[in-house]
C-alpha cells in the first residue's frame, strides 16, 4: 500500500513517524509532503523520514489568506499524487488531503483532537472517509467519526516510543534532579487563533520574572515571537530533545495546547495560559490529575500557582506515577492505527460495531 500523508505542522512529525517506522516495516511505503518550516524539516531528517517540501504558510492568516493557503495546499497535494499515485491519504484535519483524496476517488484516514477549528471541520468532513478522534474529544463529527481510547501524544510519548535522555539537560547545564522551569510562548497566527485575546506581553514577562526568583527557567518562543528581552533565556536545542527538556522539568508555564498535553501525559506540571475555548484533553486532564493540570487566564490564579508549583516540587516518582496510570488506562494509538490502516475498510466496519475491539492494542 502507498500512503500519502500531508505534514502541516512539528508536531504532526511525532503523530505520524512511528506509524510510518512501523508500516514501512510491513512492507508499505509512503508520500510525505510538508509545510516548508524550518522546525518541520529538520525533524523529518532527523527522523530519516524521504519528504518533499512545499509551500510556506502566511505569517498572519485571516481567512482570505486561509483559503488561499489551503487551495495552493490541494494544488501541491494533487501533482505529487499525479506523480506518485497513492492508495490512501492520510493527515492531521488536513483538508488539503481530504480534498485530494476525494479528487482521485481514494479513500482519506483523518486524525483530529481540536475542538475548536470549526472551519477545518466544515472543509474536510465532506471528502474524507473517517475521522478518528480520541475519546476525550468533546465534539461530535457525525457518522465517520470513530473514537479511540489514548491521548494523541501517546502516538510518540508512549513508553514503548519514548525514554527520558538526560543529556538533553546537560546540554542546558542542568544536572540531573535539578529543578528548573519552561515557558512555552506562541505566536498566535494560525487561522484558529483569529478570536484569541492573549495575556499581555507585559505580564508574561512579570510571569518569568517569578518564576526565575525561584529557579532556572528556559523559554521556548514560536516563529513569529520576538522579543530581545527572552534572549538569555532561549531555549537552544535541536528540535527532537524538546520531551526531555518538557520530562526533567519541574513546572511548565505554556500557552502552546499540544506541549501542555504532552507535559500532562510525561506527568510535568503545568499551566495553560491559552485563551482559546476548553479542549477535551486539557479539561480531562486537570479534572483527573489537578495536582499537575491547570488551565486559567487569570492573571492573578496564574501567580498563585506558580508560587506554589515552583514551591511544591513535583518528585520523580509521582511523575512516573501518573504516566503509568495513563497507560494502564488507554491503548497504544500507534498499534490501532497500524491495524486500522492495514484492514480498512473493514477495520471501520469493526470499530462501529464493537468500540472495544481496540482494547486489543495496549
């Protein structure tokens, strides 16, 4: 089988690598194309993962340039699916393949966990032919939406996947059980952010003032960000040690959804600062582990809590803890993907009927 997998942002990179390790082992192949990102490519190479590079996105999206962005998208997808013929398509919400895949007849494998990207919804949900969400996932897509029982993380983070390096830290002169904090600050210009009114520059950098009276703190800035106050405190690593550096943390202040996850589910408290609508997996995951999951844009709980995270320091132990109780209680979402693709049609036949049928997959 040829898959043709569109990669629109970095952490669609991890989503996707393992299953692609995995297929190819199989014996399938693959046609990666990706948004020409600095981040994005360096992590395909590192990964060895053969890609061609596309189009970059607007800087400042509104949603003119949006759907502009999205047909020279399709445009891209459509030649190298000309060239390269695939048999299935698959993406994170990408429209872009949804739409190419219902341009050549061929079936489009969907993963989302954004609640809030309406718009991606309305494009893609008449092309593609399944939607797979995880079950925290709080919006209901219809009749090809299929749920399964593991955190989208998990698709790189899982124990079988990953192991906490410290190297990563002593390239930041960190010794190893020393505390230290991260900030994750973004750019806010995807199209999904439009609406958003984010804390103000002002008190984000009184947030890391804070935060430094009380330990080491390191900032990682999105594209877009700059700003020379954060100089002396950029976080300057290559690109695949950013889980070590979220792992050894002791608290982690983010307006970033994704790497708030990815620390709820390593067991790395954290503080999400987004002003965009609940997601599924930040709400379920500050309902079930309050002690490390947080969500506020009051400027004043966000002082309180960082006073107590960078007080109360969360031990190693709890943090394996957590994580282990996350696994015990969700699948390995690689493992279902790879029989989820390898038996389609039939595999959706079966998740419809017997939901618990991927509890075969730990």
């Amino acid at each position: 089988m040829k898959i043709y997998i569109d990669i629109n942002h970095p952490a669609h990179v991890h989503y996707f690598r393992n299953f692609i390790k995995a297929m190819e082992s199989k014996g399938h192949s693959f046609i990666i194309t990706n948004r020409d990102a600095t981040i994005i490519n360096q992590l395909l190479d590192y990964y060895k993962i053969p890609h061609y590079i596309r189009n970059k996105r607007p800087e400042k999206q509104s949603f003119l340039k949006s759907m502009f962005y999205l047909m020279s998208m399709v445009k891209h997808c459509i030649s190298y699916s000309v060239k390269n013929k695939p048999d299935l398509y698959m993406g994170f919400g990408a429209s872009q393949c949804a739409i190419t895949s219902f341009l050549f007849r061929k079936p489009c494998i969907l993963l989302d966990d954004t609640e809030h990207n309406n718009m991606n919804h309305i494009l893609y949900k008449p092309f593609c032919s399944v939607v797979l969400t995880p079950f925290y996932f709080k919006k209901r897509l219809g009749k090809k939406q299929i749920f399964f029982n593991a955190c989208v993380e998990q698709l790189y983070l899982h124990s079988n996947y990953y192991k906490f390096n410290p190297a990563a830290l002593e390239e930041l002169g960190i010794k190893n059980n020393t505390p230290y904090a991260l900030i994750r600050y973004i750019a806010y210009d995807a199209a999904h952010d439009s609406k958003a009114q984010p804390i103000t520059d002002e008190t984000k950098k009184e947030f890391l003032q804070l935060i430094k009276n009380k330990m080491p703190v390191f900032v990682s800035l999105e594209s877009g960000v700059a700003d020379s106050f954060y100089d002396e405190y950029n976080l300057k690593i290559s690109p695949e040690k950013i889980f070590d550096i979220i792992d050894g943390a002791s608290f982690f202040l983010t307006e970033g959804a994704t790497m708030a996850s990815e620390a709820g589910v390593l067991g790395t408290p954290y503080i999400y600062i987004n002003p965009l609508q609940e997601l599924g997996y930040i709400v379920k995951q500050a309902k079930e582990y309050p002690d490390i999951a947080f969500k506020t844009t009051d400027t004043y709980e966000i002082r309180r809590k960082i006073n107590d995270k960078t007080t109360n320091i969360i031990t190693t132990s709890r943090k394996k803890e957590i994580r282990n109780e996350i696994e015990k209680s969700t699948i390995n979402p690689t493992k279902f993907l790879v029989w989820f693709i390898e038996n389609y049609p039939e595999s959706k036949r079966i998740m419809l009927d017997n939901p618990d049928y991927q509890f075969r997959f730990r």
